[in-house]
C-alpha cells in the first residue's frame, strides 16, 4: 500500500475525527479525496456508506434507522443491468477501508470513555465493576496493537484483519453496558452502525 497514505496524515486525522465529533465526521474524513465517481467504482457490493450531509437529492438512500441516527446514509449504486464501471479504483478501497479502521479505533476510544464515566450503580457490583476494568485494560491493549497495525503498511488481506478485530472489540465494548448497550440511543450504536458501514467498503 502506498506510502502517501500515512504521510498525508488521513489516518490519525480519522481517528481523531471518530473520537472528537463521530461517525460521520470521521466517514467525511476518509473519504474526503474521492469524488461520486469514485464512490461508484469503489463501493463493496453495489451499496456505500456516505456522511448524510454528502447525500444528493437523486441518490436512492436504502433506510436505515440507526445509521440515520448517526448521521450516516446508505447509498444504492448499483448500475442498471447490462453496464459496468469503466473506472478503475486502484488502491482507493485498501484507503478508505484503512483509514475507516482508524476511525472506529476512535469510536471505541470514545465509547471506552462512556463505559468509565457509568455511575457505579449502573455498572453493577463491585466484582462486576473489577471485571469491567480488566475488559476495559485488555480492550485498551488491542487498540494498540490495531494502531501498531496500522502504522506498518498493511496489505489487504491485514486491513481485513484490522476490521475482524475490531468488530470483535464492538461487542466486547458493547458487553460492558450490558443490557443498555442495546438500546437506540446508546452510545454503543456508533459502534455497530461502524460495523455496517465498514461492510460497505472493506474488501475480503
């Protein structure tokens, strides 16, 4: 993978992005340098994640309630019948799919952070609030390693890996609020909407 991927500073600005504003500042991010074009020829199945406010009035949005809720739309580009993308798109899904990775490393970043701010009621008792702790130790551990990951030009196939390990970290951060973490307005819900837009632009 290029090398201009990381000096150009996307990727920490991303994670930046994700834990200081959100989901869709940090998608707005990454894919700040591709034009609608590219988000044709780039997208994962005929469908891409966009920051709502990226959305043309001719777009045909697939609804979806909780990506709404987070300021994300899903685009339907899927070409009629019988046409094809004539663009190429390079190296430009191992970007956006690099530089999304560094965005949910600060949503769980952020989401963390909620975790630890929970009143000691609301995370139960004091062997539940230990364990939580510990959790929360070796989650903060793998955000290294995944940031170490990202710092060592990955190929494919490690960008891949990046987004399995994150999306493991989802439900274990997600496991930490319990039963709450399932609610629509649960700061968790940043998390799994990340997961559906990671797999709208994440290539296997």
């Amino acid at each position: 993978m290029s090398a201009s991927v990381f000096a150009d500073g996307h990727v920490d600005g991303c994670e930046l992005a994700g834990y200081h504003v959100g989901l869709s500042a940090g998608l707005g991010k990454a894919l700040v340098d591709l034009s609608d074009d590219d988000l044709v020829a780039v997208a994962r199945g005929g469908f891409v994640a966009v920051p709502a406010e990226r959305v043309h009035e001719d777009a045909t949005v697939v609804e979806h309630g909780l990506a709404a809720a987070e300021g994300v739309a899903i685009l339907d580009v899927r070409l009629p019948a019988g046409l094809v993308v004539l663009r190429h798109p390079g190296d430009r899904p191992e970007v956006v799919a690099l530089r999304l990775a560094a965005v949910r490393i600060g949503l769980v970043r952020k989401v963390l952070d909620h975790a630890l701010a929970r009143p000691a009621a609301e995370r139960g008792s004091l062997l539940r609030r230990r364990l939580s702790l510990h959790v929360i130790g070796e989650i903060v551990a793998a955000l290294e390693s995944l940031r170490s990951q990202l710092a060592g030009f990955p190929t494919r196939a490690d960008v891949v890996d990046l987004h399995a390990r994150l999306t493991h970290l989802d439900w274990r951060v997600a496991g930490l609020f319990g039963p709450d973490g399932y609610l629509p307005d649960s700061p968790v819900r940043a998390l799994f909407v990340a997961e559906l837009v990671a797999t709208t632009w994440v290539r296997v």
